[in-house]
C-alpha cells in the first residue's frame, strides 16, 4: 500500500500544475540522475516563424506556398502551424481538403491535382532519392550553393518536391523558452549533471541550443527510432535512472521506455499524456526540477 503521505505530495504537485500518475512516481523521480529534453516544444518555444521562401525557377513563390501550406493544413506540428499562420498572412488560398500522410521524422506526403508532393526536410527528399543538386532540376547556381549548405545554416528547413522535382524550400526559427535556462539550473542544482537533448531537428540547431543552455550532451537529426535507440542504450547502463520530458509530438515511445516519462502540456497529444506518468500542465521545463524537489520532500517526510 502507498504511504499516506505520498496523497499530500500528489496534492503539492498538482497546486503547481504537475500530475504525478501514483504515489510510485513520486518516489521513483527522486531516484532520477539524467534527463532527457525533447527539443521542439520542451525546451523551445515550439512556435515557429517563417523567415525566408524560396521557390525553383519553374514556380512562383505564390504558388509553393499555397502548395506547402494546403498540404501542411492538416498537421499538428509546430512547423504546420508557423507556415499556415504565415501563408494566411500572404491571403493565399489553402486547401484544406487533402489527404496527406504524416511521416514521423521526415514530413509529409500528398496528392495535389493529381501530382505527388512531398513537404518536409531534406531527409525526406533524400529518402526519396530526390536530388536537388542535379543540372535537370534546372536550379540557378547560386540557388545550388545554397542546398549544399542547408545543413549548415542554423535554421529549420522545410523542403518542397512536386512529382520528384525539387520545387523550393522555406526557412523557419524558433526561439529557446525563458524558463528553459532555469530548468537547467535547477537540476544541476540538484545535482543533476547528466542532461541532454535529443531531437528530429538538425544538429547544428541542436548544439547551438544545448551550448546556450548548459546541456552537456546534443543529439539531432534523429529519427522517431533513433531517439528510441539512444534510450535504449542509455539504459543499458543499469547506474542510469532516465527521465524523459518531451511535448508529446512524436515521442510517446520514448515516453514509455523512460524510468519516468514527463509529457509537458499543451502541445502534447493524447497518446503522449496517456503514456507519460508525470504530465506537467504549463509550459515550464522547470516543472521538472519543482517535481523532484517535492518528491523528496515528500520522502522526508513519509520515511
Ligand atoms: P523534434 O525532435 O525537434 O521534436 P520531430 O521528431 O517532431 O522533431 O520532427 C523532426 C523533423 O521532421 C522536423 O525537424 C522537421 O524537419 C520534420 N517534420 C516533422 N513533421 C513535419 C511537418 N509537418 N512539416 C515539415 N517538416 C516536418
Ligand atoms: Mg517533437
């Protein structure tokens, strides 16, 4: 049977906005020695803002953008949401109406007027086996010179083929969380050390990101399979005790195979909030170090 004292601590959490699933997580998160940030919507802002468009010689910027969003329309992701609320802006026509396939990861995929388009990041078009350095693509040079550095740039790249042809790309940027600084202040505060960010975004966005914050360790360009990978083999190491805050988008498998999954409100989808054991209904990653704080406040008290 759970201790009564484990109901005041369930109690304290929830005053502060965080849902512990049963008296064991509380006692579990004490035991926590590294965490885990998802990146987009955990420790950034999760909102999106398009900074530039660029479509290839054979298309006007007008009509990539009515493309992309109306294929976009439909998705959850922050990335959707920025491009919608930009392509609005613009008073261009969105269909809503189309039936996409999300693919965790890489984007998505659609039939507009009966040609196949793709909209999502270059990995998506690599897959694909689409190039967009080839001469029959018709790109201008300088365009070309570009492409070959989209890794490079430290913005989100969301890349557009219509029937296998490269047809342009939008850059985006999201801005860190105020709070995200503190959230990782307090937990080295709790002694905490063994803190990093794992993620489907670029590498160099994510290193650039950890180094601001302090975060020791940054994984990106991560495939929904690869981040469960990564947890897998951390917990190899039987001395790791992992929890794992994510927004909820694509994560719920590393959600489920984390000594505690934190799903942080909001964002998060149903069957991440389902999955997790602890649910932190603000936006604050901060949330995490409150939880373990009360955590063993509560242990004081009930042993
Ligand atoms: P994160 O790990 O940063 O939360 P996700 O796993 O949700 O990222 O997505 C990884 C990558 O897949 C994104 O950075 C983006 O390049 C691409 N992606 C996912 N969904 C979409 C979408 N709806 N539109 C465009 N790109 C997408
Ligand atoms: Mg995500």
């Amino acid at each position: 049977s759970i201790p009564l004292g484990y109901f005041g601590g369930i109690g304290a959490a929830s005053r502060q906005g965080i849902l512990f699933k049963g008296g064991n997580y509380l006692d579990a998160i004490t035991k926590i020695n590294t965490v885990v940030f998802d990146k987009t919507g955990t420790l950034t802002k999760g909102i999106f803002e398009v900074q530039s468009l660029s479509a290839a010689d054979h298309l006007s910027e007008k009509e990539l953008l009515r493309i992309i969003a109306s294929v976009e329309s439909r998705s959850n992701h922050p990335i959707a949401k920025a491009i919608l609320s930009y392509a609005r802006q613009q008073q261009t026509e969105i269909d809503t109406t189309i039936e996409t396939t999300e693919l965790a990861g890489y984007g998505l995929k659609a039939v507009i007027d009966g040609k196949e388009v793709l909209v999502g990041n270059t990995r998506l078009l690599d897959s694909a086996g689409i190039s967009f350095h080839s001469d029959e693509n018709k790109v201008s040079s300088e365009r070309n010179f570009i492409f070959s550095r989209l890794n490079e740039i430290p913005e989100t790249v969301v890349v557009c083929a219509i029937d296998r042809q490269y047809a342009g790309y939008i850059l985006l940027a999201d801005t860190p969380k105020e709070d995200a600084a503190t959230a990782i202040k307090q937990l080295k505060e709790l002694n905490i050390n063994n803190l990093e960010i794992l993620s489907g975004d670029k590498q160099i966005i994510v290193s650039k990101l950890a180094t601001r914050l302090g975060i020791p360790h940054a994984y990106g360009d991560l495939l929904p399979e690869g981040k469960v990978a990564h947890l897998e083999e951390l917990k190899r190491n039987p001395e790791n005790r992992i929890a794992f805050v994510g927004d909820g988008i694509n994560d719920a498998p590393v959600l489920a195979l984390s000594d505690i999954g934190i799903a942080m409100g909001g964002l998060g989808s149903d069957a991440a909030i389902e999955t997790a054991d602890v649910v932190i209904q603000t936006d604050q990653p901060s949330k995490v170090a409150t939880a373990i704080r009360i955590g063993k406040f509560t242990r004081n008290i009930v042993w």
